[in-house]
C-alpha cells in the first residue's frame, strides 16, 4: 500500500490547493528539504507523459546573492485545522476456472480505517520581500559552482516560495482487515477439493514531525545579465539566459519524443498526424524509442538487465547512473567504474570509452521513467526483472488499465478482467502495490481501479518501464 505520509499529503492538498500550483512531497524522508528560499532544479522530462521531477540543490538563494543577508522572514497563513477519518467495508466475490487449471470461488470481505488530524499552516514569500530582493541584492560573482553545473546541464532552476506545513506533531495510523473463504476444485486423474477460511490483519503506523512540509509551491529562477522570478514562465522560459549555455550539448541527452504517427489512407500512402497524448501516443513512443534494444544479443541483454536490477537497489546509484549516461551523451569520455553502474554501462560503452548512442539513449529514456518511480516500486520491479512471466503479466495489466482509461484527465472506475488476475489481487500481491503506490484507490473484492487523474505520471511510468524490462528480458529466451 502507499506510505501512510503519501496518503496523507494528497487528501491535504486535495483540500487546502484550489489551484492546483503545489507539487505534493513524495517521501517523509525528503520533507525538510523543500523549505521557503531554497533552490530546487529540474531536468526537462523526456517524454509527454510525465512531468519533470524536482531536486534539491541543498543551497538556499542566500548563498547565489550578495551582499550576504539573512534570509527576510516568510508571512504565516492559518493554521488550518484538517480532519480525515475513513472506516469502511467492501464485500464480494469472485470465481475463477481455466482449460485444465481446475476452478476456484471464493469470497472475501475487506475493511479499512485510518484517522488523522492535524493543523497545517502556509508559509510564504510576500511579493513585496521578493521585489526587494530583486531591487537591492544581484546575483554573486564568481557564479557559484552548483550554477555553472546546471547551466551546462541545461537545467532549469527554481526557487521554493510558498509550503503547505505540518503545526505540531503527528501520528498516522492505516489499518485494514481481510476475511475471505472459499472453495477449490482441480479436476484430473485424482480429482481434488477444498475449503478454506482465513483473516489478515495489517497496521501501519507514521509520525510526522512537527514544520515537516507536505507540499511546496515555487517559482522560477531567471539569469541572464541580472536575475529575476517568474511565477509563471512560459513553456519555452530557460533559467539561464546568457552566454555559456550550452544548446545542443542539453538537447542531444534528451530523448524528448519527436515521433510522427501515420494512419494510411484507402490509396495505400501515408498520411502525417499529430502525436496523441493519450495511451496511443505513449504506446507508440515506447515501442519508438525501445526498438534498439530488441537488437541485442541475450548475453548482452542478461547483463544489462541485472545491472538495472541492482541499481534499482539502490536510488543513488540510479541517480548517478543517469548522470553519467546525460555526460556521456553530451560528448564527455566516460572512465570505467566499479560498483552498480559498471555493469550497465560496460553494455553501453565501446572499448575507447565512447557510449553507443543506439543503446544508451533508449536505456537513459527508461531511467528517467525508472526514477519517476516510488522507491517501493523500485524494489519490486528489482525482484521480477529477471521474470519474463511475472513482467509481461504486470504489463499486461497496466496496459489494460491505461486503455481502459482514457480519458486520462476524468476521474472513472476501471473493472480489471479476472483473467489478468490469477496470480491474485490482494494487498500482498506485486501487482496491487505497483498500482496502489501510482496513487490509485484500488478495491480487492471487486477488481476495481479508481483511476484518479494525478496518477498518470507514475502509471505511464511504469508502463514504460515494465514493457522496456519485458522486452529485454524476452531477449533471454
């Protein structure tokens, strides 16, 4: 299931955001970095159909300004007293039969309940405090290295100026109960039944700090021959302006999707159309961009996947796996390195150091779907790289849930087909937790999927990801 705290920040920026300009925290973990004042940056998303993720810098807008000057002091709006409690129970039943697979019946009552109050408050930058700084403090010189770094990454950069934050401490409980019984039948040389009831019970439980923040707002920095803020840029609008920003260097490591659809016409010619935003337009860039990697050898496509499986271990190496292929792509010589990241480029990389553009660009492509992943996902997706059967079923699933859907930006209740369903449906099942931690609300006695709109980012993600490790790990047969 998702983090207790993730549950909590969406029903708190449900509530208290109308304007849909916060950008929720994905991890308790992470929550005291995205404070009033710092510095966030952002690389451009490599596909329509998630958003570009924010980082932190670990550096404040004090420590780009001078002259040197405490940072001013932020307006409190509230506290605001939010309340949300849940106790319910789902009932159902389901029946399951195949060619030779015997059947099984079963029924199952599910009963979840969580409880959570807590004041939060907005804190901000006035718009007056920010036209002071712009008018009386400029941009420090020499420009600080994290800058020059992100100028030539060709990142954009922002500036956190509005949070939503928690006023005192706060625990989180979910609880859930599962009941079920049920009856299975295996028809053969020596026939076999069975009944059987049983009860699950789980409980989760989170503190959450008091000044932990839920969600932030930000605002984009501007560098040319001064500097500026604006709260809402233009698509195009790149933080740095000036000379040193390097064009093609940022754009060449970018797998933005540039693809052309055509339909044919009845004479047989091709027809140009516009690229969909919808689960034609994602299935078609995936298949696009993923066609190079069917290509390679099994030997080659064994390594690399278990080179993915490790670093999804672990996040930083992911990071820097990502990092490394952006400087390899831009045309730097990359050395040979040991640990988690050696694996994967050893696959990509030519013996004078250079990276095989072919390769390396779709494998950076799916890092980037990789890293849009919750750290959960992550694990689970580690576990079953190397399972062809336990992949395709996953895509299969998440396929159909994004057919089914669209449109993506409406609310609806998907029902899942049962034959999807035989490795289960439960909230112990890979399958459950893949979906549940994209930010749906998911019913087990009924194969339901309450698709919620916020959620396409990480399921268009993971669709991404699973048909690109689906598609490598056929190559083993």
């Amino acid at each position: 299931m998702p983090s207790a705290f993730e549950r909590v920040v969406r029903s708190v920026v449900r509530e208290l955001d109308n304007t849909g300009q916060f950008t929720p925290v994905d991890s308790l973990g992470s929550s005291s970095s995205f404070r009033p004042y710092s510095l966030l940056h952002r690389k451009p998303s490599r596909s329509w159909f998630w958003k570009p993720r924010y980082t932190c810098v670990n550096m404040s807008i004090k420590d780009i300004l001078e002259p040197e000057a405490p940072e001013p002091d932020l307006e409190c709006v509230g506290p605001f007293l939010f309340c949300d409690a849940t106790d319910g129970q789902l009932e159902g039943s389901v029946q399951l039969a195949g060619p030779g697979r015997g059947s099984i019946a079963a029924e199952a009552a599910v009963s979840k309940s969580h409880n959570t109050s807590m004041n939060v408050c907005r804190l901000l930058v006035d718009s007056k405090t920010l036209e002071s700084l712009h008018r009386d403090r400029r941009l420090r010189r020499p420009e600080p290295k994290i800058l020059q770094q992100l100028r030539q990454r060709g990142d954009n950069v922002f500036v956190v100026t509005e949070v939503l934050q928690t006023q005192q401490e706060v625990q989180v409980t979910q609880a859930g109960r599962l009941e079920g019984s049920g009856q299975l039948g295996v028809p053969g040389a020596m026939s076999f039944e069975g009944k059987g009831q049983g009860h699950l019970s789980r409980k989760r439980t989170v503190t959450i700090p008091e000044g932990s923040i839920l969600a932030f707002r930000v605002a984009q920095l501007i560098i040319d021959s001064d500097w500026d803020l604006l709260f809402i840029p233009e698509k195009k609008q790149r933080t740095f302006q000036g000379p040193g920003r390097d064009d093609a260097s940022s754009q060449s490591c970018v797998a933005r999707c540039s693809l052309k659809h055509f339909e044919f016409e009845e004479d047989g010619s091709d027809k140009e159309s516009g690229s969909t935003e919808d689960f034609r337009g994602l299935k078609a860039e995936v298949e696009d961009i993923g066609r190079q990697l069917l290509c390679m050898d099994a030997t080659l496509s064994q390594k690399l996947l278990g080179g993915l499986a490790a670093a999804l271990r672990d996040p930083a190496a992911l990071g820097a796996l990502e990092e490394l292929l952006e400087q390899g792509l831009r045309g730097k010589q990359l050395q040979p390195l040991d640990g988690v990241t050696s694996a994967v480029l050893e696959c990509l990389m030519l013996s004078s150091g250079e990276l095989v553009e072919e390769i390396a660009d779709p494998v950076l492509y799916l890092l980037g779907a990789l890293t849009v992943l919750s750290g959960n996902q992550q694990e689970l997706l580690a576990e079953v790289a190397l399972d062809t059967e336990a992949l395709a079923c996953h895509l299969q699933l998440v396929h159909n849930l994004l057919e089914q859907s669209t449109p993506w930006q409406e609310p609806s209740i998907i029902t899942l087909p049962t034959g999807l369903l035989e490795r289960g449906w439960d909230e112990n099942q890979p399958a459950w937790t893949l979906l549940e931690e994209c930010g749906h609300e998911l019913q087990a006695a009924a194969p339901h999927v309450h698709w919620e709109p916020q959620a396409q980012d990480r399921t268009c993600a993971l669709y991404t990801c699973l048909a690109f490790l689906c598609g490598l790990s056929r190559q083993l047969r």
